[in-house]
C-alpha cells in the first residue's frame, strides 16, 4: 500500500463545510479547535471564486516531526502522521513548522494558555488502545481499525474530496480530469495525466 | 573516626548526585512500535467484533485489510457507480 493522502479537488469543492462539519461530529472536536477547514480565494468574484479543503496532509517528511522537541510524533506503516499526547508540551512549534496551519491548541486557561495539540488523524486516532473509550476522548474516531476511510472525504457530497490510498486517489482523479478535460493545473500535470511509472524519459535526457 | 566520615560523605555524595544523569534521548525502536510509541496496528482489529460494522478483513492479515480499505477507497469513484 502506498501512503494514506487526501486531495481535493477544487473544480469540485462548492464551500458546503460538510467535511469540516464531518470530521466536528465524528471526532467530537471541541470548541475552538478545527481539525479541516475550507479555504476559499476570489471569494464572490463570479467565475474565479475557487475553494479547497484543508487539514493535516500527513507530509511524507513532515515538518512537525522535526522540530517537536520532546519528539511526539509517529509515522504508521500506511503513512499516516500522529502524535502522543501524554508526550505533547503544548509547545506551538508545530503550528509555526506546518505549512497548512493543521496543528491546533485548545485553550486551556482563561489566560489563553495553550493546551496539548489536535490535528487530523486521518480518522486513525492514537497510541490508545484502537476503539477505547480512551482513545476516542484524546484522538477522536478510529475509523482505519473499522476498515473505514476518513469521514471527511467519505460524507464529501461532490466528492471533491478524496482520501484515502494515494496511488488509488491520483487514479480516480486522473480519470476525472482526463473526463473534463480541465483541472489538471491545480495538482500538476503528473498526477492528473500521467503515471510517473509509465511516463517514458525524453530523448537524450540524462540519467 | 575519619574514614568512617569519608565513607559517608562518599555515601551522601553519591546518592544525591544520583538524581543529575541525563536521560536517554535516543529513540529506541522496538518492534511493533512506531518510531518508539506502542500503537495497534489497523488490520490487528477483529472486523467481525466492530461494533460499527465496516469492511471485512481477517483479523491480523494486512494484505486483506488493505484489499478490503482499498475497495472502499474505489467507491469515491462516481463513473465507476455511474457506467
């Protein structure tokens, strides 16, 4: 298995929140604290306004993992990115290290102290015991250990929003481009027309 | 007198320094671990005890698990329903 990705498709996303609005109700997010958010650029411009879904996209080198100091963080064999936390300090380097603001704090404190991380699991929860009762207060849902996808990209009514295996992911999106004939620009032309595996090298390249 | 001092002063000395060792800051990778955290494995779960019925698998077969998450990945596929 390749690595669990998520991909959204912006020719697709219509702003509806439903993944945000998924992912609040699967996991039990608390107040203040959004695991995925919809993004939007030209918002009311007719015919430029584009939205696209964001949370934490499991970076294959993920910046958090390298700068957290008590080293928190944990990669699975599917790739996913999660972290412990009986070991988070609340520190915030992770929130300045990621490049898609997915790391959130809850306010713990009426002084606006910082409590211990929250980001998306890709619906894998943690360290906990899978299915606990445990597990679901820190991380939330553990939908990989039911044989599920994320509820986000599962409930997405356009299905803009895709997760799950990237190899999978890239295939069903390639084929939706190569359908419209349009699209391709927003995740490059490698992912949407072409396998890197069957793309034969140009004329005397060199190796 | 004296030495019997020295033997305690040596006594005292080591079991207050006791406390000033640093701690082993290597990650020790154990198997079963993910980068040195305990976490279970997803296929490692038994499907039929799911209390929200999901995909089938056999319990601790990761090629059956990941066959079973990827059909349910290939249902986000609409022209596959559609055609």
């Amino acid at each position: 298995m390749a690595r669990m990705k998520f991909l959204c498709d912006a020719e697709r996303c219509i702003e509806c929140n439903g993944c945000v609005t998924a992912c609040k109700n699967e996991n039990e997010v608390p107040w203040g604290v959004n695991r995925r958010r919809v993004v939007t650029i030209n918002d009311g411009i007719v015919g430029a306004e584009k939205s696209i879904s964001v949370a934490c996209m499991h970076c294959s080198d993920a910046p958090c993992m390298a700068v957290c100091p008590v080293d928190c963080f944990y990669r699975t064999d599917e790739g996913v990115v999660l972290h412990d936390k009986d070991l988070c300090i609340g520190c915030g380097y992770c929130f300045y290290a990621c490049p898609f603001g997915a790391p959130q704090f809850p306010q713990a404190g009426a002084f606006g102290l910082r409590g211990k991380m929250d980001k998306c699991t890709f619906c894998a929860g943690g360290p906990e015991k899978d299915l606990s009762k445990e597990e679901f207060a820190k991380y939330g849902s553990n939908r990989l250990a039911q044989g599920k996808l994320p509820a986000c990209a599962e409930m997405c009514s356009t299905k803009a929003l895709l997760g799950g295996d990237g190899d999978v992911i890239a295939d069903i999106y390639r084929q939706r481009v190569l359908k419209r004939g349009k699209g391709s620009e927003v995740w490059g032309w490698g992912t949407a027309y072409g396998k890197p595996e069957q793309r034969p090298a140009p004329a005397g390249a060199k190796s | 007198m004296r030495p019997v001092l020295l033997v305690v002063a040596a006594l005292v000395a080591g079991v207050g320094l006791s406390a000033c060792g640093e701690r082993e800051q290597v990650i020790v990778y154990k198997q079963g671990k993910y980068q040195g955290k305990p976490d279970t494995k997803p296929w490692e779960n038994d499907s039929a005890a799911n209390p929200y019925p999901g995909s089938k698998w056999n319990k601790g077969d990761q090629t059956s698990w990941e066959a079973a998450v990827r059909t349910r990945n290939l249902s986000q596929n609409e022209y596959t329903r559609a055609e």
